[in-house]
C-alpha cells in the first residue's frame, strides 16, 4: 500500500476515546448518524496495542476502504486507547480525535451497576475505577494542546445536544446544517435507542441515559471520597462539574439566589407576571398519600419552601381515590391544613382525574364521550366533597396518568373545564399556562416522574443546580417546575433526563 493511501485513509479516519461507561459509544453513535459518516463497529484498541504507528493505516485499509465507498469519513470508538492519545495525535496530525470525559461519580456508578464482567472486582471500586479515569484523563492532558484533538463533556451533549453537536461536527469539518442535527438527535435520543424512557438496564451499554445518578447509588463512603481527593477535586473545579447532588431544596435555592418571582395563586389568576425577572410557577401533583413516607415528604417540601419564603401550588386527588387511602380523608384534609400553616405562601389546587375512574389509559378514544355525564357528576362531587371539608380551589391541573390526548381526557375535554369554571375554578392547563406563554418573553419547564427531572427548552447552562442557569434566562421569562413529592421523598437525590427543545 503507498503512503499517499495510508495518509488518505487516515485522514478520513475519527478515533474517539474516553472513560469506560463515560459515553464513548453513544459520541461513536451520535456521530455515525451523520449521512457523511460510517461506524467501524468494532472497538480498535490499535493506539495501545500497535507499538510501530506506520503499521496502522496499513491495518485499518480493507475495512475501511470499503466503508469509504458511499462515506466520507469513518468514525471508531475505543477507550482504552485513553493514555496513548497523545502519541497518536501528533503522529497523525491530519487525523480527528475526540475525547469525551463525563462526571467520574457517574462512571463509578455505571461501573457498579453494570453486568459485564470488566466491570467487577478493582473497576466497581472507587479507587480502582478513579485509578483508571485518573490514567486515561492524564493521556488527554499531555495531548490537550493537540488542534486536531477536541475535548467533549457527556452532560453537554447531554443536555444541549443542538449546540455541542453543532461544535463537534464543525470541528470535523462536517455538514453543520440544523435539519441534519435534529435528525441525528431523533436517532439518538436515549429513548429511541433503548426503548424506554430512562429506566435501567444493567445490561446494556446504555443502561439509563441520565445525568446524576451518583446522587442515588453511591454509597455515603465513596461520595466522601471524591471530596477527599485532591486531584478530582480539581477535576470538578476545572471541568465545570457541580458538588451539590441534584435535590429539590438545590434548585429552587439557586433560583431564588437569581432573584427568580415564584407565582402566587393571585399571580396566576391575574396571569401576572415580572418582566424584569425569571417567573417560576411551582407545583406539586400529589398522586400518592398511601405510605407514610408520602405525607412526610409533602410536609419537608412545605418546610423547604417556608425557608426560602417562596409560593408554591399543591394539587390534590379527589378524598376517595384509591392513592389516598393509607389514612383516609381525615388525613388528607390535615395534610393540606399543616402545609398551609408551614407555608403560608401555598396554595391547594384540585389534581382532576374525573376520566380516570371511566377511561383506563390504554381505552381507545371516544369522541362521542360515552361517560361524559358521569365524569361531570364524578367532577362535581370531587369540589363537593373538599368543599364540605372547608377546602375551596380557585386553580386545577388535569391527571394525565400517560392517557396522552385520547379523549375524553382531564385535560383536552372542554366539558371538564367548563363546569369547572362554573364551580369558580381555572384549568391551569388550559385557561392559565397558555396565556401565561404569550404574555412572557420566553417559556420553558422542568418536569419529574418518579424522581426522573425532565428539562425542556432550558439555556445552555447544564446544571439544574446551578445559578447561572437561571441568571442567564431572558427577562419575562416563564418557568414551570412540576413535581410530585408523594412518589419519592423530596430529599432524596434526583437524576436528569435528556434535555429536550
């Protein structure tokens, strides 16, 4: 083979590497679904195991000769070859490298969670798997001033995928047009590649797709050693990682922090907004009374939010429903008495789910609303039933128990929302969030299931923990953090889904 062909194949060639379990597969992805690109499948480990550099092109030219056929380039994964990045950048310095690192917590945590068998014994321990970052991180930092090597963070994919896509296929000199990233994002979302939506699967690759997981599986003792160790320390420091795990207590501290108004009841029904300041609306669907945990978690949300002197919404079920009977309506009633007098900026809202006892969430639609009549009369007696206990709801939100937009539904039924109004009660859904998003500069949420946080149309600050994401939100802007502190207890850590836009 001549030299011109070995430097040709080379030069067409992207080598990523990375931490193991730090996203080396899912950059490999992102990239071959590039219509420029091909994925060498196989991992090639040539950098480490190859002592003689000129013997390389020689060996990828078969295989990738014949991917060059209908591509422009080739794209190849392979962590191991972490420590010798540097050799292999300047040897071939027409060649792209990419290293993508990603919060060690987090690598320690896929690591422990993961099945293969790479993954036990030294690698599922702290030191033995930070022994490992530590090595591969440290063959970036001899190559850092490399032109043809760029450094990628996982959360920034992650959670500005349009923009961090945008840089990295810049920097490969690759088409950068916005139809082909989003396309690229709708192959690579981790819903679309796993099938499911952030639920773990220790023997995948992609075992969960989310950020802050070290916030739940690590132990206490190896979240203590990382704030004990000098060089990762500095890691965090220098790679823009957070400290805080990711809590509620955390995010709406670094809200106010920014000066962010949190809408009052009297906010919303007025639609009144500042226009000099992040607006965040905060709510909790309580869908859960049935466990004790449940109703201590509702009353550290109040007691949290009574620090910070900041309003919030909470959104009851009806007192009959199932979720609720753990200690019955009494219970409930006290419940929203004890938070109104923690919080006196609370308000309580009706959580509707009148289509619920009719419709299951796989029943087909029914235009004709069928049981239209009995949701009305369940409806009624639902604000019936908390008005005989002293609880009066100027404001609702629909239960949407992943019905979607079949209908009836709580949400998208007008008949729901018109007797509603009847009874002096305002669908948030329908009659306030709407209006709400044309009277501000800019909208955008935080939603969780389960203790999943789902970020959409947020800035290109990553942290949900951090106050620059919130500083940097044009003014007027309208946020809305939706949780449901009766599915998990509030102090718990919580993880972040894919950021969606």
């Amino acid at each position: 083979m001549s030299n011109n062909l070995s430097q040709n194949i080379m030069e067409q060639m992207i080598f990523i590497t990375g931490f193991a379990r730090g996203g080396t597969s899912w950059l490999r992805d992102c990239i071959g679904c590039h219509p420029d690109v091909a994925i060498l499948p196989k991992e090639r480990t040539i950098f480490r195991d190859i002592e003689n550099y000129d013997d390389i092109p020689e060996l990828l030219e078969p295989e990738v000769s014949k991917l060059l056929q209908e591509s422009k380039y080739v794209v190849n994964k392979a962590p191991a070859n972490a420590p010798f990045i540097a050799k292999a950048s300047k040897f071939f310095e027409n060649t792209k490298f990419l290293f993508i690192i990603r919060d060690p917590r987090d690598v320690l945590t896929s690591h422990q969670r993961g099945t293969k068998s790479w993954m036990k014994g030294k690698n599922s321990t702290v030191e033995g798997c930070m022994e490992k970052v530590e090595k591969y991180f440290n063959g970036f930092e001899l190559a850092k001033n490399q032109k043809n090597l760029k450094l990628i963070r996982y959360e920034d994919l992650h959670q500005n995928f349009l923009e961090t896509m945008n840089d990295i296929l810049e920097f490969l000199n690759l088409n950068t047009s916005t139809k082909i990233i989003k396309n690229i994002y709708k192959e690579v979302n981790f819903k679309a590649q796993t099938s499911r939506a952030n639920k773990e699967n220790q023997n995948s690759a992609k075992r969960k797709g989310v950020v802050g997981d070290w916030g739940i599986c690590l132990t206490n003792e190896d979240k203590d050693w990382f704030k004990g160790s000098k060089y990762f320390q500095n890691f965090f420091l220098n790679n823009n990682y957070d400290f805080r795990e990711i809590t509620y207590e955390n995010i709406v501290l670094a809200m106010k922090s920014t000066g962010a108004n949190f809408l009052s009841e009297k906010n919303l029904l007025n639609l009144e907004i500042d226009f000099e300041s992040l607006n965040v609306v905060a709510q909790h669907d309580i869908d859960y009374l049935n466990k004790d945990f449940c109703f201590e978690s509702v009353l550290k949300t109040a007691e949290i939010e009574s620090e910070l002197q900041i309003a919030a919404e909470y959104n009851f079920l009806p007192l009959d429903d199932s979720r609720y009977s753990h200690k019955g309506k009494e219970s409930t009633i006290a419940l929203i008495h004890e938070v109104q007098k923690i919080n006196p900026r609370a308000f309580i809202g009706l959580h509707v789910n009148a289509c619920e006892r009719f419709y299951s969430y796989d029943a087909p639609d029914d235009p004709e609303g069928k049981y239209l009549p009995e949701i009305i009369d369940y409806l009624i007696q639902q604000v019936n039933d908390y008005r005989d206990n002293g609880i009066e709801f100027s404001i609702a939100t629909s239960h949407g128990y992943t019905r979607g937009k079949k209908v009836p539904n709580n949400r998208d039924t007008p008949e729901i929302s018109k007797k509603l109004k009847e009874y002096g009660i305002l669908l948030f859904d329908t009659e306030i969030r709407e209006k709400l998003k044309d009277i501000s500069s800019y909208q955008c949420a935080i939603t969780d299931v389960g203790g999943i946080l789902k970020p959409k149309r947020l800035g290109s600050d990553i942290s949900l923990v951090n106050e620059n994401l919130y500083k940097n939100m044009p003014k007027g802007t309208f946020l809305r953090f939706l949780t449901h502190p009766g599915n998990y207890h509030v102090s718990k850590p919580s993880v972040v889904a894919m950021r969606t836009f």
